[in-house]
C-alpha cells in the first residue's frame, strides 16, 4: 500500500498525455461534430439551384451576405432573436433560482413526506409534454396570453430535471455542518441560502443556467402553438421562410444559421466557466 501511495503521490503533480491514438479519436469526433454547421455555412452561402444539383456543393460560395439578409429580412429575425434572448433569459434564471432552492430543501431539510414529494417531481419529467398542450392553452387562451411571451415564459419557468440536478448535486457539495454552524452564529434561512448555499451551489447553477438556455433557446412545440409570425421566438420565426413552391433552402440555412451564431457566442464566451462547473461537479461527486 505504501508502494501505491508512493506512486499516486508522484504522479499528482504531473499532466496525462494522450498518444496518437487517443488524438485521433478526438479529432475525428471533432470534426464529425463540426460538420452540420460547416454544412449549414455552406448552403447559407449558395443559390438554391446549385443546392439541387449533384453532387452538392462541399466549399463556400458568394451568397452568404445577401441570402442572410434576405432571411433576416423575411423572418423578422430582429425581433425573434430579442424575444429568444429574453425568454430564454428569464426561464434561465428563475429556473436556477427555483431549482436551487428546492434543491436545497430536498438535499439539506427536514419535512414531513419529503421522500414521496421528490418522487412525484421526478415522475413528472414521464409525462409526455404533448398531454399538457390543451389544457395549457385553453389556460393562455382564457387569461388573453395568446401570442404573448409570458405564454412561453410560465410554463418553463421551473423544470423537474433542474430540482432534481441541484438535489443531488447539493447533497454532497454543502456539508450539513456547514449549515449548523450558521445557525448557531445567528443566520436565519434567507442568510444561510444567500451566503451558504448559493456560494457552494454556483459550479451547479452555471452548468444548469446553460442547459436551459440552450434548452428554452431551442424549444419549439409549444411556442409554434402560443406564438405567431408576429411575435415570433427564432425557431418559430424559421417556420415562416423558404415559403412557396419550392423552398428556398439555401435562405433556410441563412436563418437556421442567423438562430444558431446567438448560442455559440455565448459558449464562446462562458465555455470554461461551464466546463469547469461540470469538472467541479464531477469531483465532488
């Protein structure tokens, strides 16, 4: 055992290396990964005609400028990608805030059928979203949300999925000692949640805040429902192009791309704080 300690210890400072091997892999995954959007630049870039041909196109052409224009033109991009932003936005953060806080309590508190009230939350993630749709429209419909954001909003602005990731993510990250010795200086609830839990919960509410974004940022089944071409989310706003009778796939493209730049700067941006929430995570599971 000394012999294996004496080697774990040796090593805990040093970097892993991967061999050819293992680049290769990761390489290939890479860029099968890269490839559709590669692909959606390229057809972004051409007419429709040349898109029909075959063999299709595989490197750029000239129409990139003019065909994005035309989509952000015909899609009322603008105004899609102002209401995605804000819609993703908000169910983004009330859905962290909410799922941290019932999180919090299903991890750390003490109340009477806690047990049978966190498999009912689960459970719910097994219904299928489609049998929720008439009821929840006949609800828009008579309080006169149709066609308005707070319809997308309400919804979502909690999900089973996000109270059950920061449950268990809580469970192991906040020791339970923690939150006695801050009650025993004095905090009361709002204090320990402010200054104990969010603190040891934040790796978690990033990788969570991400998720749903993406998540509200794609949805299309019930926005396509409570919305319109007049106040469209982005996926709803791509509905509305390529109309007639032959699709202009190569403005589609333009679009779907126009929807996609959004998110890639934010991953850009927050990548390693996401990447390393999940590593954090990770370790102290």
């Amino acid at each position: 055992m000394a012999v294996f300690s004496a080697v774990r210890a040796g090593r805990a400072g040093k970097h892993l290396h991967g061999g050819v091997i293992t680049y290769t892999v990761l390489a290939v995954f890479t860029l099968g990964s890269l490839l559709p959007l590669v692909w959606t630049a390229i057809a972004a870039s051409r007419d429709n005609s040349r898109l029909a041909e075959t063999p299709p196109p595989f490197w750029f052409g000239g129409n990139l400028l003019s065909n994005l224009s035309t989509a952000w033109t015909d899609a009322n991009m603008g105004k899609a990608l102002f209401n995605t932003v804000f819609v993703a936005g908000t169910i983004s953060v009330s859905t962290v805030l909410f799922a941290t806080l019932a999180g919090f309590a299903f991890a750390k508190l003490h109340f009477r059928a806690k047990n049978i009230l966190l498999v009912l939350v689960i459970g719910t993630m097994m219904v299928p979203p489609q049998l929720s749709v008439v009821p929840l429209f006949m609800a828009i419909a008579e309080l006169e949300w149709t066609n308005q954001l707070q319809a997308v909003i309400l919804p979502m602005m909690v999900s089973a999925f996000g109270v059950f990731f920061m449950r268990q993510y809580l469970v192991n990250a906040l020791p339970t000692e923690v939150i006695e010795a801050a009650r025993v200086d004095g905090a009361n609830s709002l204090r320990v949640i402010w200054h104990v839990v969010f603190p040891a919960a934040r790796p978690a509410m990033a990788v969570l805040g991400m998720l749903t974004f993406v998540m509200a940022w794609n949805e299309f089944f019930w926005p396509i429902i409570a919305l319109t071409q007049d106040n469209p989310t982005v996926q709803v706003a791509l509905t509305g192009l390529g109309q007639g009778y032959i699709p202009d796939q190569s403005v589609i493209m333009a679009g779907a791309l126009l929807g996609t730049l959004p998110l890639l700067i934010a991953f850009a941006i927050f990548g390693r704080q996401i990447v390393g929430g999940i590593m954090h995570g990770a370790v102290k599971g």
